[in-house]
C-alpha cells in the first residue's frame, strides 16, 4: 500500500494505516498553507488537524478528476477560510475613497536575501483579511474573480486589500532590511 | 533568491513553492483520535446502509402507531374514537338483544315430537298463540312447576324452556308440557324433549345466547399503583378494594358496572420503625411534632425551629400510643378511594369454566383523611377524622376474567387486569411522581341470576 491509489482505497475503507500513510505523505505539503493562513503554528496545527479530519471524512467524494494533492489543498484552504468567514464583514471593510489610491500602489522590489522563516513570520503578522487574500491571489494564484465569489466580497474590495497587503509587506521587508544594516554596523 | 529580479510577488511565490515542513507528531495523535469514534460510526453506517429505507419505516410505524393511538384515545369529532368505539358496541349490544325475541319458531320443529307423547294422546299444535310451556319439576314429594306463555312471534320454545327451568332451581326436569287452547296438558318427557331439539348437545350454548344478570362481590389488589417519591428508588403505593358489580350479558357480550371502595397507600412507611418526636411537651403532646426518621412524612411541614429530638421508645416514661401514631403517619401517605367501572366484554364458556375479556373506563374520586392525635393531660387520646376530596381519577382497563361455575348461581372469579391511569393523583403532592401503568387481580364471587 505504498502508491496513491492503494491509499485512497484504504482510506475510503477507513483503514488506519491507510489514513496514517495519508497524513504521512501529504501532511509536510500541507502544514505550510496552514502556517500561511494562520497566525502562529498552534493555529496552524489546529487547522492541519481539522483539514485532515475533512479530508477523511469525505475522501470518498474524491472523484480523481484533477489532482489529489489539489483537492487535499482545496481542503485545506476552504477549510481555513471557513475559520475566518464569519469575520469577514469585518476584515474586509473599508473606505472607499481610499480604494483609488491604494490601486495605484506599486511595490517596490526587495534588496535582499529572505529566508522561509523570515517571509512566514512577516505572512503570520498581516491582518486575518489581507492574509487570506495574499495567499490566495499570489500564492494560490486566484483571479480576484475567484476570490471575491470564495469570500462573498467585490473584486474592488479583492484587489485593494491585496495591494495594501503588499504595501504591509514591503514595509516590513524595509524595516528588517533596516534592522539588519544597523546590526551589521554595530558588528562592524 | 535573486534581490534585484523580483517583486513581492514573486519573492513569496517562489519562497513558499513546494515547502514541505513537517508538522509535530502530536497532530496525527488528536486525529487520530477523533478517527476512532469517525471510523466507528462509518462502520456502522455501513452495516446498515443497505437498509436505509426499510429501517426509516420501521420507525415511522412505530411513530403512526402511536399517533393513531393517541387520536384514538382522545375525542375528536370528525375522527373514529374510542368513545364512537363505546358507542358503537352499546348499540351493537342492544341490537343484537333485541334481536333475540324476534326469532320465529318453526312450528314444524315442534311437530313431531308430539308423537311422542307419554301420557296424553296425539295433539297438534297448529299454533303458539296462547300455548304455554309448562315445565315440571320434582323436588323430594313435591313438584314445581314452571309456565311460560308463548307467543309465536316473541320466544322460541328452547328459551322458553329455559326461561322456566331457570324458575325451578335445585331439582331435575321431570315432565314437559305444552298447553294450548286445543289441547290441555300435552306431556312429553325431558328425555324426549331433548332429543328432539337437540338440547343436550347444545344445551350451553343455547344457555350462553340467554341473557341473564350477575352480581359480584370482589376485592381487588392493585400494585405498584401510583407512584414512585423522588427522592427515594422505590415508594410505591398499593391499593386495596372490595367492591360490587352488576353485569348484564346477553349472546355472550358483557356491559358492567358498579361500585369498589378502597385506600391507596404508601406501603413502605410501614418499614421505618424508628419515629422522632419533636417539640415534646410532655403534658401536651401533638402528633404533629412527630415525623419519619427518613424525614418523607408529610408531618415534616410541621417543624419548629426549637427542636427537641428524641428517639420514641416503647419503654420511654412518655406513655404514648404507638399503633395510633403509626396509624396518624400511614394516613399521611393515604388516600381513600371510590371508584365506578363502566366496563364492556365478551365472554365464552365451556362446562363450568368461562372466560371473559373487559376494558372499559374507570372513574374514582380520591380522599385525603386529614385526621390527627390529639393527647390530653390526663393521657387520654382522641382521634379525629377529616377526609377531602383531592383528585377525581380517570383510568383505562384491560381485563381477563376466569369464572369458575359451583353451581347454577355461584361461580368463583378471578380477575386480572391491566390499568392504564390517564391523569396523576398527586397533583398537589410535587414530592411523587406518578406510575401510569399498573396491574391487580381482582377475586370474588359470582352470583347468577
């Protein structure tokens, strides 16, 4: 019971082992979008655990069209929407006068190396709605279409906060750029 | 990654394509934990999947049956009822009485037996009008004898004949005559009469078509009836009862009535032995300083904060009377009962044994005695006695009657029965909850008449 298949099937018939293979071989595929969509890594975990307990529940809806890491991230992110969906009237709430002028924003480009750790931190420290919708038009690459039917929100509302999440974002890689100079000087 | 090549965009993008992290051991422990009772219930399902749809009926016959049973015991005008159920059975019942003086007798059935006369000579008896049927009987030296008048168009002979055997009791058949204006004192023999009419064969069966009257006196045990105290396991209450009843049966169908008194009580009161008196005055003692040690007397109302417990003892200087003490408690938990059935049946017999299956409704009225003990300073006690009404009762019952035949009267009957109580009793008592379900046999005797 190694293949895919074989897995599926045994987790169709609710076999442990076939479930504990699952978990093993898509779980390190998934935990990162978890991290992405949370906060910190206990929500992270908890969203896993909830993911995968969807994903076994309704693994016989899996209809092998398309691919089963797709529809186990589907899961995982419709899952962590879900979380979220009933604050979303509140994430998502803006001035309009400021959407203009947010839309026009151009990020700048990064000047220098990031590692994993440092870009999940920053992720983990955007608000619950910019977040969402960075992940799932960058990350994910959704149209903003797509994202305002997920999130029940308009396309305007879609694009603004993205850019202001980029705009969070770069701001965030100055100010570690920044923290870094001052280190290396103060080392020098 | 390459700083001068990408935007933001790109920067997490690429940072975050095909990671793989892998997450704590203790995540796959709390799935699968919840997986257990998940895998449990999938494999029960599936047991049963084939069957979702037989299994659904089966409840759904169970909810329509007590649905109907519910529209079933209660009134509604345009719904089929039990009360209509009554209705209709009385009617029935008068109809098929009715009905039985309406037979004809072929006058045919009755003609050739006059060949057999003993006595007399051949007669014919083109007719009933003003004949009579005369049925002798010896008793020691002496003879009865029975007439009954027949009339064509109202009784068949073999009524008749029963009609005027059952007037001469404790003695054997020994002429038969039948009298008309043609022909007086034409005789025949029992033997000969049987013979003809095929009595002997059909001799109770013919009985049980008459209709006739009975009287029983009958007490009745009915337990665990009522109720169960919240704060014990068990308190149940028994009641006891003699009563009377009038039956009328006719073709086999039974309409019932009548009257029973009784109490029903708390039984297992009698069980605390030990009583604390409270408030003692030993040169004025009421009973309504005591109370049951398991404080579930309803004396415990009567508490005054400057207790005084004291353990009553038969020895104790204090001379009280204990069997009235205990009788003041069992009344506490009594209620007095009177109650009348309305029941209807049908009934079978064969030799000296019948059986008869009863349901009907029974209304009771209930009585609380309020009586108490009253001690004076000369120890003299005087017991007083207050019963009010506290409930009116209404039950449904399902009986099955065995009847044992002595002799033409008296027969012995046992009865049990099954009682369903439509309401509580204990309205104003919150500390029992009432058992609606309850069984009795109910054992008497029988009178015919």
């Amino acid at each position: 019971m190694n293949n895919e298949e074989q897995i599926i099937e045994g987790c169709k018939n609710r076999s442990r082992k076939a479930q504990k293979m699952l978990f093993d071989k898509y779980s390190p595929m998934l935990f990162p979008i978890c991290m992405r969509y949370t906060k910190s890594k206990q929500e992270a975990e908890d969203l896993l655990q909830e993911s995968f307990i969807k994903i076994f529940a309704n693994i016989e809806q899996y209809d092998e069209i398309g691919t089963f890491e797709g529809w186990l991230k589907r899961i995982v992110i419709n899952s962590a929407i879900s979380i979220h969906k009933q604050n979303f009237k509140y994430y998502f709430h803006e001035n309009v006068d400021e959407l203009n002028i947010e839309d026009e924003f151009e990020p700048e480009t990064p000047d220098f190396d990031y590692s994993l750790s440092d870009l999940m931190k920053i992720i983990n420290e955007l608000p619950d709605g910019y977040r969402i919708i960075f992940n799932m038009a960058v990350i994910e690459d959704y149209k903003h279409k797509e994202i305002a039917e997920i999130l029940d929100i308009d396309i305007g509302t879609s694009k603004s906060q993205l850019s202001r999440a980029k705009k969070m974002l770069q701001k965030r890689l100055t100010e570690m750029n920044e923290k870094r100079i001052l280190l290396a000087v103060n080392q020098n | 990654m390459n700083r001068n090549s990408q935007n933001i965009e790109n920067l997490f993008k690429q940072a975050f394509q095909n990671v793989e992290i892998r997450p704590e051991k203790r995540v796959w422990r709390s799935i699968d934990k919840h997986l257990w009772l998940s895998n449990f219930k999938f494999y029960i399902e599936h047991l049963f999947k084939h069957e979702p749809i037989s299994s659904n009926e089966r409840v759904w016959r169970k909810i329509n049956r007590k649905l109907w049973l519910q529209d079933y015991l209660s009134f509604n005008l345009s719904k089929f009822n039990i009360y209509y159920s009554s209705a209709a059975m009385l009617v029935l019942m008068m109809v098929l009485f009715s009905s039985v003086d309406n037979k004809n007798f072929s006058i045919s059935e009755i003609l050739p037996f006059t060949n057999e006369i003993e006595k007399i000579q051949k007669i014919e008896i083109p007719r009933f009008e003003n004949t009579k049927l005369i049925v002798a009987k010896q008793k020691k030296s002496k003879v009865q004898i029975a007439e009954i008048k027949l009339v064509e168009t109202i009784k068949p002979i073999t009524k008749a004949f029963l009609i005027a055997e059952n007037k001469i009791q404790k003695t054997e058949i020994v002429k038969i005559s039948i009298q008309n204006n043609q022909s007086k004192n034409t005789i025949i023999t029992k033997s000969v009469f049987y013979e003809k009419f095929e009595l002997k064969k059909q001799q109770n069966s013919i009985k049980q078509k008459t209709q006739k009257w009975t009287f029983d006196v009958y007490t009745k045990l009915l337990e665990p009836y009522s109720a169960n105290d919240i704060t014990k396991q068990s308190e149940n209450f028994r009641t006891e009862m003699i009563g009377l009843s009038i039956a009328y049966n006719v073709n086999n169908f039974i309409i019932e009535t009548g009257v029973a008194f009784g109490k029903t009580q708390n039984y297992n009161i009698q069980n605390d032995s030990m009583l604390i008196v409270q408030n003692i005055q030993p040169q004025y003692f009421r009973i309504d300083s005591i109370k049951n040690s398991n404080n579930d007397s309803l004396l415990s109302t009567n508490f005054s904060n400057n207790n005084l417990n004291w353990k009553y003892d038969s020895s104790d200087s204090l001379k009280l009377d204990t069997t009235s003490i205990y009788e003041v408690l069992n009344s506490k938990d009594l209620y007095k009962t009177v109650e009348i059935p309305i029941l209807f049946g049908y009934q079978l017999s064969q030799g000296n044994l019948s059986c008869a299956v009863k349901g009907g409704l029974i209304s009771a009225l209930y009585f609380k005695p309020t009586d108490y003990v009253k001690t004076y300073k000369d120890n003299s006690t005087e017991i007083l006695n207050r019963n009010a009404l506290v409930k009116a009762d209404f039950s449904f019952t399902l009986a099955f009657g065995l009847e044992y035949k002595l002799n033409e009267s008296f027969s012995l009957l046992t009865e049990p029965f099954y009682r369903k109580t439509l309401n509580s009793i204990f309205a104003n008592e919150s500390k029992y909850v009432q058992h609606y379900n309850s069984y009795g046999l109910k054992l008497g005797v029988r009178y015919t008449l």
